[in-house]
C-alpha cells in the first residue's frame, strides 16, 4: 500500500490547480448540489417519492419502468452519480491546490461526504415509507451541503489577507446572500 501510494504522489507531484482553477471546480460542485436539490424537489412536488418503492433498485430493477413517478423519482437518483463526482473533485482539487488552503480542503471534504450521506439517508426515507422525521432530515442535510458548498465557493473567490484588507462591494453582497439563504433555512424549523 505504502508503495502505490509513493508511486501516486510521483505521478501527480507536477499537477497542480491555481486558484482561478480551484473557483471552477467549486462553482461546478455548487451547480451540481444545486441541480440534485432542484430534481429533489420536483420529488417531493410531484409526490414521487415512492415512484421507486425500492432501494437502491427500482422495483428491483437497475432501471425505472415508464411511469412517470418512477421516472421522476429515479432521475434524482441517478443525479447522484454526476454530483459524486463534482463533490470529489472538489475535494481532490482543492488538495492539489496551489497555494495549499487548509480551509478549502476541509469544506471541501464535506461536499462528497454530505453526498454519500444524503444517498444513505435517502434510501432510509424511501424505506420508511417516506416518513416525516426521515424527509426533514434528508432535506435537512440537503440544505447544509448546499450551505457548505456556497462558503466553498465564497471562500475560494476570496483570499484570506484580501478579505482583511477590507471588504469590496461584491463580497458584501455574497455576505448577504449567505445570510438570506442561512436565515430561510433555519425559518423552516422555526
């Protein structure tokens, strides 16, 4: 083990991202969270939340039949797959960033571990029959992801000894919209 991953830093010890580039890959993630939190709600909308009663499987089958709840329901899942990857790089290009950002690579980590999660709690709410506490949470935690990703980006615009110097219009306004979408998160539970 230790060998292979003497040969992996051998081979990527040369590639590395800028900070222009890391912004790429957070904006891509952000969309990517974005998009499956959209087709999560076109889900809940339509009432397709069991359109697959089954999971991972969809009436136990690795594709959805042609009803339009199952179809709804399983396009969600399928996102997934796309979105795990968008998270990962984020991760993986915020490691491979120049200069290195602690901060980053941790806000980062919580991108494709919040996706892993939200695939674990999304089969136990389709296993609880869509159960209130089990919808919250999911929902919940789609929110939280959706937040970590937003500072991820807003965090990665923005340097940390230019963010001390003073704050620029633009990152005031990004301050307001952190603000405005934290505070319609917690109104949900209030």
């Amino acid at each position: 083990m230790r060998a292979r991953l003497q040969h992996l830093r051998e081979r990527t010890n040369g590639y590395t991202v800028t900070p222009e580039q890391y912004v790429r890959f957070a904006y891509v993630a952000l969309g990517a969270l974005t998009l499956i939190v959209l087709t999560g709600a076109a889900v809940r909308l339509t009432g397709s939340g069991l359109g697959c009663p089954t999971w991972p499987k969809c009436y136990g089958n690795v594709y959805p039949p042609l009803r339009t709840h199952a179809l709804i329901e399983f396009s969600n899942r399928a996102i997934t797959a796309p979105v795990s990857i968008a998270a990962g790089l984020a991760l993986l290009a915020a490691v491979r960033r120049r200069p290195y950002r602690r901060d980053l690579v941790w806000l980062g980590a919580l991108l494709p571990l919040g996706v892993v999660a939200q695939a674990v709690l999304g089969g136990f709410t389709v296993k609880g029959a869509l159960d209130y506490g089990w919808v919250m949470g999911h929902f919940a935690l789609s929110m939280l992801i959706l937040v970590a990703a937003v500072v991820l980006v807003w965090r990665a615009r923005n340097e940390p000894r230019a963010a001390l110097a003073g704050l620029e219009t633009r990152d005031t306004a990004d301050l307001e919209v952190c603000a405005t979408g934290l505070a319609a998160f917690f109104r949900v539970f209030v």
